[in-house]
C-alpha cells in the first residue's frame, strides 16, 4: 500500500511542472490590489488620523536621588545607551570571590577526611 507514495503524493514537486507558479504570480498580484484598494478607501475614514499614538516603550523619568545616576549619565563612548539593571547585579570581584569559594568547598570535599575539615571549622569559630 505505501509503495506508490512518494514525493509527489504529497506535493513537493508540484512547482516542477510549471504550471502552478503563473497561476500563483496572477493571483498574488490580484490580492496585493485588493488589498492596495482596500487601504486607500478606509485611508481617509481613520478616526484616529489626527490623534498621535501613545509610546508605550517610552520610559518616564524619576527624580534621581543621591546614590542613583541619571539616565543621560548612563551612556557609553560611542553614545550608545547602556543597559539599567533594575536588580542588584554582583560585581566582578564578588563572582570571583564566590567561584573561588565554591572552588575550595569542591577541593576541600574531594581531598580532606570528615575529621580535617571539622578541626578547620573549629579552628575557624575560635578565631573568629
């Protein structure tokens, strides 16, 4: 039953006969006058032709307190705008800081007995 079905059964080689791509062309080009009538007539019935779109990626200044920096401030050499983080965003030295911290917990579990690294925590609560 499924030895006759082939590429043509489902219709991948219907553009080789060239039959179909004039008819497509005609009609595409119908559809695009339509389509270029349509908007001329409904062009002047536009309600809102006089009214200006609300921009709704506009961002509203805030007063700048202290600690903060204005927004105009915050651009790069080329005048490019820089990216506002509205989370706290650790710095370089405190990743770093953490990845070897987590370094240490991984060498530490690998290479030191149970009874090392409770002498270390010990040691540790004792000084401080």
């Amino acid at each position: 039953m499924m030895k006759n079905i082939d590429a043509d059964y489902y219709g991948y080689r219907d553009d080789d006969d060239g039959i179909l791509i004039p008819l497509e062309k005609a009609r595409s080009e119908q559809l695009e006058k339509e389509a270029m009538e349509k908007w001329l007539s409904n062009k002047g019935n536009d309600a809102n032709l006089g009214k200006e779109e609300e921009d709704i990626y506009a961002v509203q200044e805030e007063p700048v307190s202290d600690d903060e920096t204005s927004i105009d401030d915050l651009s790069d050499e080329a005048g490019q705008p820089r990216f506002i983080a509205h989370v706290p965003v650790p710095t370089q030295q405190q990743i770093e800081d953490a990845l070897i911290k987590k370094k240490k917990e991984e060498l530490m579990q690998l290479y030191a007995s149970s009874d090392i690294i409770k002498a270390v925590e010990e040691t540790k609560a004792l000084i401080g």
